[in-house]
C-alpha cells in the first residue's frame, strides 16, 4: 500500500514537474489535518494553474488548495491529499482601477497587502481580516469576514467576479469587473465558502469601498443578557447607521459592547454622541476611541471554534450558553462564534447550543475547528437543508471526487 | 392547446387547484403573451394560479412526470423576457401568493410571498422606520419573486447594493417538485447565492426573508444642469473621487431631457445638455457635510444651475422626469429598445463618444438615461416600427453599443437581466468554458432543463455528460437534436 502510494507521489511528481516550475515532495509537518500531501506544487501564473490541475486530472490526483494556512484546519481533513496546491506565487495585484472602485488580485495574495495597496489611493476592501496574514483566495474560500459585516457583508458580498481552475483544468470566469452586473450565474457567491471542493480559485475582482475620513469605537461594559440585547437592539434601530455592533465575553460575567462609527468626522462626532447617549441611558459608563479595542474582530479564544449563523435576536439565546470555558463574539448582523476550551465540553455545548437555536431561531452551528478526538465525535456541520441539491452540485463541478474530497458538509 | 399531454396536465391542474386557477382559454392566454420585454411573444400552452408552495411543488411535479416545460411569472414586468410563456408549456403565475408573513423588527428581516409587490413591503416596514432597500424603477408593480429571478437593482443600488444583498432566505421549489429552503450564513454551498440572479432558471421560489432597512434620518437630492454630458460626466467622477457614497447618481441626456419635458412636464433647467441627480442619504450630520461638498463639485465640473429640493415634494419633482424617462422616449418616438449595458464609470467619456459616433453613422437617435454613479447606461434606441427596416437598424445599433461596453471591459446587462433578449450576446463577454461552467449549476438543479428553459444561456449543456472527458458523441447530438461545445 505505502509502496503504491509512493510510486504514484513519484508519478505525480514527474508529472507535475513538467508544467510547474515549483513542485516538491510534500512534508509531514506540511499535513491538512493531518493528511500529508503526496506532492506540493506551487503554480506562478494562473496558467501555470491551470496545467497543474489538467495534470492532476489527467493522473486522477485529489487536490487540496493552501494559501497561507490560516485556516487550513478548518473543516474536516480530506480523504486524499495527492497534490497541495500552493497559491503562495499567485501573489499579484492585477488591476487596482481606483477610479471605478474596483480591484482585480490573485489569489495567494496577503489580504493585509492588499489593503495597503489599496490604502495609498484611499480605498479599502470592506472585508476584516481576523486572521493577519489570510490570502484572498483563502477568504473567500471560507467566506471570511469580521464585525464590518454588519454595513458591508460577507465576501458573497464584495466579490464581483472570479476565475477558478476547474477539476478539468480549465479556466472559467463569472461576473466581471463592473459592481453592477446579472449577466449569467454569479459563481463568486456560490465559490464563497465552498472550501476548495469546486475549484481552484485563481483571481477575484472585488468591490472597494473609500476609506473613511473618521471613525470612533464606542464601547460598554453591561452586566447582563438583557441589558446587552437591549443595548444592541437599540442601537441598531437607531438612525446612526453603525458600521459594526459587537458584543464579547471572555467568561460567565463580562459582558462589552462595541459600535464602530465610520464617515466624515462632523457626522462620526454628531453620531458618536448620539449612541453614546443610548448606550449611557443603562446608566454604563460609555468609552470613545479613535482605535480598536484589542479584541475587536478577534475570534474568541478556545480550542474549539463554533462559527452560529441567526437572526440578532438569537444573542439572548446565545447568552445563555455562557458557562466555564466559554468565550462569545457575537455581530449584530446575526453571526457569531462561540471559543470553547477542552473543559468547556465542547460536544455537549454544540449540541445544546443547536437545538436552541434551531429550534427558537432556525438558526446553524457549524464547527470550524476542534481537536481531533472531539471531530471524531460529533458532526461538524449540523442539519444542511437542501443537501442534495449541493451535492448535485458538487458532482457537477466535480464528477470523479477529487478536489478537497471530504472536506466540506456531508462528506463533500 | 392541441397537444395531448397539455390537455391532460390541464386537467391534472384543475384537480390540484381548482377550475378557477386553471386558464387554458385560448383568448385569456393571450393576455400573458410576453412580459415587459413586448418585443418577443408566446402564447402559453396553459397558466396556472397557483396559491401556495405545495401547489407549486405539485405542478412542478406534475410537468417533470410529463416532460412539460415551465416558466414562473410574477407581475410580468422584466425586461428581457425571463418571463417569456413556452408555446408547448405551463407559465405559473404567483399573483395569488402575495401575503406579507411576517415582520419582524427585532431581527430586521420580513417574510413575504413571491407575488408581493415590492414597493408594499416598504410600505408595511414603514411605520416602524424600515424600507426594502432594492427599488427597481417599476417598484409599484413588480414582485419580490421577479427580483430575486432577476437580482432587480434599481437608482439606489449604488450604495445600497443588489436584490441579492436584501435577500436571507428563500423557499424554492426544487425542478424535482420538492420544497426546500435556501439560506445565507448556514452550512454548505451559498446555493442562495446562485439562485437569486439565475431568472428562474434554477427552480421556483415561494417564500422570501428579505432584509429590512432602517429608513435614514435625512435625505437631500439635488439637481445639477450642465452644458454638456462631459461635464456632467467629470462631476460624478469627481464626486466618487472624494470618496463619496451616494445613495444614488443619476444622469440624462438633452434627447432624453427633451422627451421627459414632453412628457411629464418636469421643468428641468432650458438649455441643459445633461441633467444630474445626486442623492444623499442617511444619518443628518454626514449628509450636511457631503451635500455641500456635493454641490460644490457639481460648480466646479460646470453646473450653471443648482437645484435642491427642500422637501418630499420638491424631491419628487426632480425624479419625475427621471423616473418617466422610458415612457416619456414614446413621446418624441414611435417605438423605442431600451439597453442595458454596464461599464466602468471611467470610461463614460469614451463610451458615450462612441455611442454619438454610432448613432450618427447609422442615422439612429440614441437618448442616454443612465444610473451613472455604477456605469450602467440605458440608452434608448430610436425608431419608426412603421418604416421598413428601421426595428433591424435600430436593433443593430443596439447590439453595436453592447459591444462597446464590453470592449471597455463591462457587462451586457445590469439590472435586466439575460432572459431570451440577450442570450446571443453571452459569447461576446464569456468564453465557452464560463457558460460551461455556469451551466453545471442548472444541470445540478435542472438536469431535465424543464425550468425556464431558453433563457440565459444560447446552449443549453448536456447535462448527463461529465465534464472535460467526453468519450464519443453524445446520441442527441448524432441525432442532430442537441449542439455541444
């Protein structure tokens, strides 16, 4: 058995090598989830790509994308890992038209690289990175994004077009590079989230946003559910027109609200006073800043990320989850995570925690990552409506099962 | 209706709902010929008026049993006949479903049906300070349904984005007949993601959650007169570059001016070569300071009259004549097509050149109404559908300035959609492999490709082939039935 996987590593490396000007053996340190890569080929071009993955489909080679391993152990381990693709050469800005607001990037390119390019013509993609360092394929690939959902989205959002290799290895593109546009399927929100099980995703084009002139952080310590819900609701019902609310806890107690205001600064000043005034009416001492507070847009700490996607008003329910060893992040635009350490009884708190929420909100709790022994205990994707349909989809996109087999809901 | 299997599914259909939901007159047919795109017509082989997602689901059912195609309409108010009947198939027409579920404020997200007008979703969120962000110009009676088909934007979508970022969860009826919900945020592919946009193509939606918009605290529109389209053209610019958001930037032509004043009416400042509308939106002390920023660089690009509507009223004025634009063109012409093209807002200048150029070498008027803060141009094509030729020229030119916005590196189409008017553009701005590509999503949803078919695509795939590694002809093909890449 080994020797066979070894003369198809071998086979794969020859192969490779022909087309790709950065190919090796794979490390076992370099595992997905444990899985160790037969071959690592790291692809300059996009047509290089392209080669690589019509090489791979051409040897039957499963295939599993990497940017910069932010979240390469999120999801469940594949079931092969012949070829890792390496995005890390696809690093290039292709068009920043600032004019029209619009930037084209490639895929293995350092989200905080981006923004700096951006930043010197004055424009930012409205994305949070919570994990520095995350390239832009990888975040749309697990459909990233920070406390700036609340005005901004998601990548579905802001991604407005994408080229991805195909398990063929062919080249396909959707969308485009204007915002506005409904000519033919938008595969750019199908792509975000799909965890490399339907394509390579090479390059994407997205939506900039002006840097804001100004901005304040206004924050509050509540001392429970109640007020905090409050306090959310009312700001969001507000006319302020808050960029991001967020609310944290680090343990059974602490409870901080966040708001983030973003415009010209005569309106940040005029707006900041009037949600401080909401916020002061619990009679909590209200704090204004010009920076972040250090764990703005942090995922909560723990060795177990659950990522809860529900309506706002599931934060009472959520609250109640609060015990030992629990930490919360929760977006007002009704996402959030829940951090558990391993005292925290992470399975227990996941089923608990999804029957509340799908039962009270038609809510989902989704594992992100856990260890080992805790993922071979439950199921890190919970009820999916509508499966069939996805893997009607998937055996579309990829018919012999070989890109990211396994990772993805039900199997996928 | 002569074909057997539709006589028999007609009267599956009137068991399933009833005699009085059931139209297979021929003259009643008739009324459902086209939807707002009247250039292209069909009368449907039956319609049905289904009131509730099991009755779909069971037509649905019933069609795919038979081998029947379908089409969903809503209000029939699209653009490019995505709504367009088949001869030999079933149009469902949601106009029955049209109850506002729920509205929930908490969570700031209603639950309507299909058929609901858009604009009554705004108006039953108002009272509590919410709105539905997406309004396209035929808002008063077009449907929720229809916008998801079609991603609907509208004057405003320039800051407050497309159908497709209004819209949470949606209840569809599978092309298998079965009911299944599609949500953004859970677990598994953004299938949601696909299927608003997808005009139809992907299945039947029932039910719709939609996002509910706080309505802002203030709202300043002004209208700015200038010499020329070049002029006009630079203050938008100017006003994007100073890193502004405006709820909407809207520009005319002086044909289109012209037609508007016969029209409606509107008063716009004598002697304008274009008009310019800016709106601002949202908290008071943001839009204070924009707006005069605002009005400041429309002077600076040439404005020689400002006008700022000083309440609802007045702001009203200054939209009437952009929102009667369309019609008002029957004024100063016969007939008229309507575009739809899209292009990066920098090259307004170059498109709009070329577009004159046209229209003076082919001897066909073109007024320019367009949605300017995102590039999306709706140039009105002139003609007399009574001189011979004439509707072939003028669809010429039209194609030609769609060639235009793609060479500029733009989209055939920004709000209309594809449907059958533009499919045969599709290869001009995708490659075989894009459609490809795309097509895989119908074939998962839609391998018998019964579910509005003929729209989007000019092919359809064939959707039992694997893709990449075809071994031999597929029977269809040898038969001469079907077309492969």
């Amino acid at each position: 058995m080994a020797a066979e996987g070894g003369a198809k590593a071998r086979d794969a490396l020859d192969a490779l090598t022909k087309v790709c000007g950065d190919v090796r053996p794979g490390e076992p340190e370099e595992g997905v989830l444990g899985v160790v890569p037969g071959v690592v080929a790291a692809p300059a071009t996009s047509a290089e790509a392209a080669e690589v993955m019509r090489t791979a489909a051409e040897l039957g080679l499963a295939v599993v994308p990497r940017g910069a391993e932010t979240r390469l152990d999120w999801g469940a381990p594949p079931a092969r890992c012949d070829v890792l693709v390496d995005t890390a050469r696809l690093d290039q800005v292709v068009e920043h038209a600032a004019g029209d607001l619009v930037v084209t990037a490639e895929a293995g390119l350092d989200t905080g690289r981006l923004a700096e390019v951006l930043a010197e013509r004055g424009q930012r993609l409205a994305l949070d990175a919570p994990l520095p360092g995350s390239t832009v394929g990888g975040t749309i690939a697990t459909a990233a994004a920070g406390p700036l959902r609340l005005l901004y989205g998601t990548p579905r959002d802001l991604v407005i077009g994408l080229t991805v290799i195909r398990a063929d290895g062919r080249v396909a593109r959707s969308g485009g590079k204007v915002v506005k546009n409904v000519a033919g399927y938008d595969l750019g929100r199908l792509f975000s989230g799909s965890y490399g099980t339907l394509g390579l995703i090479v390059e994407a084009t997205f939506r900039l946003h002006p840097i804001p002139a100004a901005q304040a952080y206004i924050t509050c310590d509540l001392t429970d559910a109640t007020r905090a819900y409050e306090a959310v609701q009312a700001v969001l019902h507000s006319p302020a027109v808050p960029s991001a609310v967020e609310v944290v806890s680090s343990s059974q107690d602490g409870l901080t609200l966040g708001v983030l205001l973003e415009g010209v600064p005569e309106g940040v000043a005029a707006r900041t006073e009037q949600v401080s005034a909401l916020l002061g009416a619990a009679g909590t001492q209200v704090r204004t800043a010009q920076e972040p507070p250090e764990w703005w847009g942090a995922y909560p700490d723990g060795t177990t990320l659950i990522d809860v996607t529900a309506p706002p008003s599931a934060l009472a329910t959520l609250l109640e989850h609060r015990t030992e060893g629990v930490s919360l992040s929760w977006s007002a635009a009704g996402h959030g995570y829940l951090g558990l350490t391993p005292e925290a009884d992470p399975a227990g708190t996941l089923a608990r925690v999804r029957e509340d929420l799908g039962g009270r909100h038609n809510g989902a709790a989704v594992v992100r990552y856990t260890p080992e022994a805790v993922r071979n205990e439950i199921d890190l994707w919970g009820p999916v409506p509508a499966f069939s349909l996805m893997r009607r989809v998937k055996e579309q996109f990829d018919p012999e099962n070989r890109l990211s087999p396994g990772r993805f809901v039900g199997g996928l | 209706m002569e074909s057997p299997a539709l006589q028999a599914l007609a009267r599956r259909c009137e068991r399933l709902l009833g005699t009085e939901a059931v139209i297979s007159d021929p003259v009643r047919l008739r009324t459902y010929d086209c939807d707002g795109l009247t250039t292209h017509r069909a009368t449907p082989g039956l319609v049905v008026l289904p009131e509730s997602a099991e009755q779909i689901a069971a037509i649905v059912r019933a069609c795919a049993e038979a081998g029947i195609p379908y089409v969903a309409r809503g209000s029939g108010t699209g653009l490019s006949g995505g709504a367009l009947p088949r001869t030999d198939g079933v149009l469902i027409v949601t106009s029955r479903m049209r109850r506002i579920l729920e509205i929930d404020i908490a969570n700031r997200r209603a639950v309507v049906e299909p058929g609901v007008i858009n604009l009554d979703v705004s108006r039953a969120a108002r009272p509590y300070g919410y709105y539905f962000a997406p309004d396209p110009s035929s808002q008063q009676i077009c449907s929720v349904g229809g916008n998801v088909a079609e991603n609907s934007g509208g004057a405003h979508c320039l800051k407050y984005g497309f159908t497709a970022h209004h819209v949470l969860a949606c209840e569809i009826v599978t092309p298998d007949g079965e009911i299944t919900e599609l949500a953004a945020g859970g677990p598994g592919y953004d299938l949601l993601g696909v299927f608003v946009g997808a005009e139809g193509t992907l299945g039947i939606t029932t039910k719709i959650t939609v996002r509910l918009t706080r309505l802002p605290e203030t709202v300043q529109t002004l209208l700015a007169a200038f010499g020329s389209i070049e002029a006009g053209g630079t203050a938008v610019s100017a006003i994007i570059g100073a890193g502004m958001v405006p709820a909407a930037i809207e520009m005319m032509d002086a044909l289109s001016i012209e037609a508007a004043e016969a029209a409606v009416d509107c008063g716009y400042p004598p002697g304008a070569g274009a008009v310019l509308i800016v709106e601002l939106d949202g908290p008071a002390a943001e839009v204070e300071h924009q707006f005069g920023e605002v009005e400041r660089l429309c002077r600076e690009a040439g404005a020689f009259e400002i006008r700022v509507a000083a309440d609802d009223a007045e702001r009203a004025l200054i939209w009437k004549g952009r929102k009667s634009a369309f019609a008002a063109v029957g004024r100063i012409s016969p007939a008229y097509l309507v575009q739809d093209g899209v292009i990066p807002r920098t090259s307004l200048p170059g498109v709009l050149a070329g577009i004159d150029a046209l229209s003076a070498e082919s001897g066909v008027r073109v007024a320019n109404v367009f949605h300017a803060g995102d590039g999306n141009l709706h140039p009105l094509v002139l003609f007399d559908d009574a001189e011979h030729g004439a509707a072939e020229r003028a669809e010429e030119v039209s194609g030609k300035i769609l060639d235009l916005c793609i060479e500029h590196g733009g989209s055939i189409t920004g709000e209309h959609g594809v449907g059958v008017d533009k499919s045969r553009y599709m290869p001009r701005m995708f490659t075989e492999t894009d459609l490809d590509t795309m097509q895989m999503v119908r074939c998962g949803f839609d391998p018998a490709g019964l579910c509005n078919p003929g729209k989007v695509f000019p092919t359809p795939r064939l959707c039992g082939e694997v893709p990449g590694f075809r071994k031999g002809v597929h029977p269809l093909v040898e038969q001469g039935k079907a077309e492969q890449f």
